[in-house]
C-alpha cells in the first residue's frame, strides 16, 4: 500500500475508495505520508451491516438459551 519508488508522489485508495493514502515530497526531500477518509459511504454501510449481523448472532443465541431452559424445565417435571 505504501510502496512508491524513489521521488513518486502516489495516491491509492483503499476500501471501494472510501480511503485515501498519498505520498508527498516535503521541502527538506522526506517523503511523508497522508492518509484520509474520501468517501464515508462504504464505512458507514460497513457499520452498519456489522450492527445487523451482531444484533441477529444476540437474538438467535438469546432465543436458543430461552428454547434451552424451556426443554430443560419440561424434562425435569
């Protein structure tokens, strides 16, 4: 990602383009390294699938453990 031969200012995005990482030459003949967030779209719905499916992984455990208890209440009586 960060790769660049000798004196190349490079820009690559990452991400579907939602983040960007570019070389610049400095006056003193460093080269730096900036990074940003370009497009916030593909963060966003990344966040917010991982919200689903962590909310769906808590209902189906909480359901098994609900169906877990009933089996276990109706074996014991």
């Amino acid at each position: 990602m960060f790769s660049t031969g000798t004196d190349e200012i490079v820009e690559r995005k990452a991400f579907f383009g939602s983040m960007i990482f570019e070389t610049v030459k400095k006056d003193n003949g460093a080269l730096g390294i900036t990074t940003g967030v370009e497009n916030p779209f593909p963060l966003i719905v990344l966040f917010l699938v991982l919200t689903v499916v962590l909310a769906l992984i808590q209902a189906i455990y909480r359901g098994l453990k609900q169906r877990r208890e009933q089996l276990l209440n109706e074996s014991g009586s």
